[in-house]
C-alpha cells in the first residue's frame, strides 16, 4: 500500500508527498488507527448557497472570473460541488426584501411571480450547471412567508404564520418548486423555515417544534402530494445544532415520520456534536445535513484568514464524524466587504469579488474546502478511526472507487508526528502546524 499526501497551509498549491506502507513496527505513540471494516453512514456531498447577493455579485465579474469560479466550485476536476442551497423570497443575502407574491387576495396565486429569482439566481445556476456537466441537487428553504400572511405584517422582525394562511403558505411553497422543476432543475429537497427560532432584523419566521410539525402534518405534506411533489425531502429545524434532537423527538411521532426526511442544522451556536450523536441513535434512518455555516464578521471576526479556515474544518470533520450526509456551505461568492447585504450581516465566503479592483480574490477556507469535497467523493462511506491527541482532527472513507481518504487537521502550533496504521502496516508522516492534509491510500 501507499499513502499519497496532499497538504495545504496557506494559498500556495498542496504540496503532494508519496509515502509507503511498511510492516507496523508495534508502535504505541502518535497513533492514528484505521478500521476499514467499521462502517457507518454514506456521504450524498457537498455544495453551497447561491444567494441574491452571491449571484449579483458573480453578475459583475468577466466572462473568464466567472468560468474560474464555477469551474473550481462544480467541476469533477476540483471541488466538485453537486448541492446548491437557494432562498425562497428575499433572505437577508439579497439586495432588498422581496416575495414572488404580495396580494392576499390572489388565493390562487394567479400573480406569483419569479422575476427576481429569474434576475441573478437563475443565470448563475444554470451556469453552475454547465460547469459541473451533471444535474445539481438544490434545496430550497423559506426565510419568511409573504408579509401579509404574518402576524406582524413585515418580513422582518420574526412574527408568526397566521393559522388562517397555512394551507395558502404550503401551496406558495410547492409553487416554488414547481417553477424550478418546470425550468429543469431538480428539487432534491426543501427545509420548513430557516432559523425558526430567531427574531431578526432580516427576514425571519418564528416556528415553535408543535407548530412546525402541525404545519408539515395537516398543511405540507397534503399540498406535495396535491402537486405531485411526494418525492421531495423534508427536513425541519434548519437552525443551530443544539436544539437539533429536541425537535426530531418533539416532531417525529407515528403520523409524521414518513413525512420528516431528517434535520438540517447550522453551526453557529458551537460543536454540539454529541447532539448530533444523540438524534442518529434515537432516529437512525432520519439525515442529518449542514444546511449552512460561514464565519460571520459580527460574531468571529475575518481578518485571521488561518484561524477561520481551522474553524470551519474542525466543523466539518466533527459533522461528519458524528452522522452528516450532506454538507451545504452558505454563500458561495460574495464582495470585498463580505456583502451584499440589505441589513448589514456581512460574512466571509471562499471566493470573494473586489469591486473596485475587479479581482476575484480565493480565501483559504476555498482550500480547505477542497480538501473534502474533491477526495469524499458521493457514495463514500465513513469508516472507524481512532486518534492520539484532540489535537488533530481526523475522518476516513472508503470511496466508490475502492481507495480510503482519510482528512486529517492539525489545530495545533507546532508540527503534529503521525503513524497511520492500518490492516497490520503503518505509514510515518508529520503534519505541519495549522495545516490540513488529505490521504488517499491504495
């Protein structure tokens, strides 16, 4: 066997080393173990946001800036990515508020229209599309319903749905699939409402885990199979993690678990990973997928690019080391102030677009990035591993292809030594200070 080695720790190219296996000496130290024959969940990919605000932005760039970014994001040759997370109505990632229907007395929604949506959006995932040579996967997730159906009458500010336009919300949301569907894109998935928990001076909705699952139960799920929408996935929550088994167990119940695909979470409240452990052991065959995670300027601060980098990956590695299938990145391309964005909300992104310079700027977590989604491939599954120091982050794959991948971080300062044993062989090997690395070994 041979391990081969890329590793990255800053812009430059990953540097690529060969290292063989010998017979394990019978080391006891600096141990990374492999257990091939231990088998857990299979990855579906990775992917990310197109935003109103990621596809204006892309709508400023040169012909040559575009096809750089969409190949090194979709093409198979790079990151690979095969899932697109996309907003119903304005989110707080758009120019302004916006909605595809604002009439409370179209019932019918006769005036429902996608013209916003058509303006940025579409162009950039059709392009996206091209690029990656394949069908991409996308999700659609609501920020808030049209403001007249709201108890607070804004999109902004939180508010709740009003019990009387439920039935009317449920068919605006399967509108929004058809229109994809009958565009041609494929609709894999929809979530219920991002972030149901928070108030925000952005557009926002206020679910409690009893109304979100009265909604699916007598609202949704009638109006998909109304519209022959049966085969799109359902997933609630859709927020932070810490809450994400609380409301698997206060949803899912006889009637409504042929109707709940999984749960989507977000990273913003920290790793909770035991949470994530705790809702794939009470519902094993409901997913668990990362429907966003970025550094967000007001919360982490953006300057130390390293730093975020090392975050971001120690979240992915713990994600997918406790039951992720899916891993959707938020915007995939925003400007040099980390915007635009109509309230203010700025984050990072891995690719950013200077405006005034005209330059298409790469920031490191777009390696790391890579790091994933070009090597785990679709189909791969994860494999038991066993690791020496807290240190170091690590997750293993059997991939289609028959190889294992193994992503291994090192958050520490100072170089981390490794003995990779495997199948009764062992590899040598050092992983420079705040550096990722991945292995394929065949």
């Amino acid at each position: 066997m041979e391990l081969t080695l890329w590793t990255t720790r800053d812009l430059s190219p990953a540097q690529k080393t060969c290292i063989p296996f010998a017979p394990d000496p019978g080391v006891e130290n600096q141990v990374v173990n492999l257990y091939p024959e231990v088998t857990f969940e299979t990855l579906e990919g990775f992917g990310g946001a197109i935003t109103d605000s990621a596809a204006y932005v892309y709508s400023l760039m040169n012909e040559a800036q575009k096809q750089e970014l969409l190949e090194t994001y979709f093409s198979p040759a790079r990151m690979n990515y095969g899932l697109v997370r996309i907003h119903m109505d304005s989110c707080d990632f758009s120019l302004g508020l916006y909605e595809a229907d604002s009439d409370p007395e179209d019932r019918n929604l006769e005036k429902f229209s996608m013209e916003r949506t058509e303006k940025y959006i579409l162009p950039m995932l059709s392009d996206a599309q091209r690029a990656a040579g394949r069908p991409l996967e996308l999700m659609l997730s609501p920020w808030s319903p049209p403001a007249f159906m709201k108890t607070n009458g804004r999109r902004v500010g939180g508010g709740r749905l009003k019990p009387e336009y439920r039935a009317a919300w449920a068919d605006y949301l399967c509108r929004y699939i058809r229109e994809f569907r009958e565009r041609g894109y494929t609709v894999r998935r929809i979530s219920l409402q991002n972030e149901p928990k928070a108030v925000q001076t952005w557009d926002s909705c206020i679910f409690t885990a009893r109304e979100q699952k009265e909604f699916l139960r007598d609202f949704m799920a009638p109006a998909m199979r109304r519209h022959g929408l049966e085969d799109v996935e359902v997933f609630i929550w859709d927020h932070n993690k810490e809450r994400v088994y609380e409301w698997l167990r206060d949803i899912i119940d006889r009637d409504t678990d042929p109707l709940v695909a999984g749960a989507a979470f977000h990273w913003y409240s920290g790793d909770h990973f035991e949470a994530l452990d705790l809702a794939r052991r009470r519902f094993p065959d409901k997913k668990l997928i990362i429907s966003e995670s970025c550094i967000e300027f007001s919360k982490f601060g953006g300057e130390d690019a390293v730093r975020s980098a090392l975050r971001l990956s120690h979240e992915i590695m713990g994600d997918l080391n406790h039951g992720m299938t899916a891993f959707y990145d938020w915007n995939l391309l925003l400007d040099e102030t980390g915007g635009p964005n109509h309230v203010g909300n700025l984050c990072l992104a891995p690719f950013l677009f200077d405006t005034g310079e005209k330059q298409l700027r790469p920031q490191l977590i777009a390696r790391h990035f890579e790091h994933f989604s070009h090597y785990l491939l679709p189909a791969s599954v994860r494999i038991g591993h066993s690791r020496y120091t807290d240190e170091l982050d690590v997750t293993a794959w059997r991939r289609p292809d028959g190889a294992l991948a193994v992503v291994l971080l090192n958050r520490s300062g100072e170089g981390l030594p490794i003995c990779l044993r495997l199948n009764g062989e062992a590899a040598s090997l050092e992983l420079p200070a705040e550096a990722i690395a991945t292995g394929l070994i065949r």
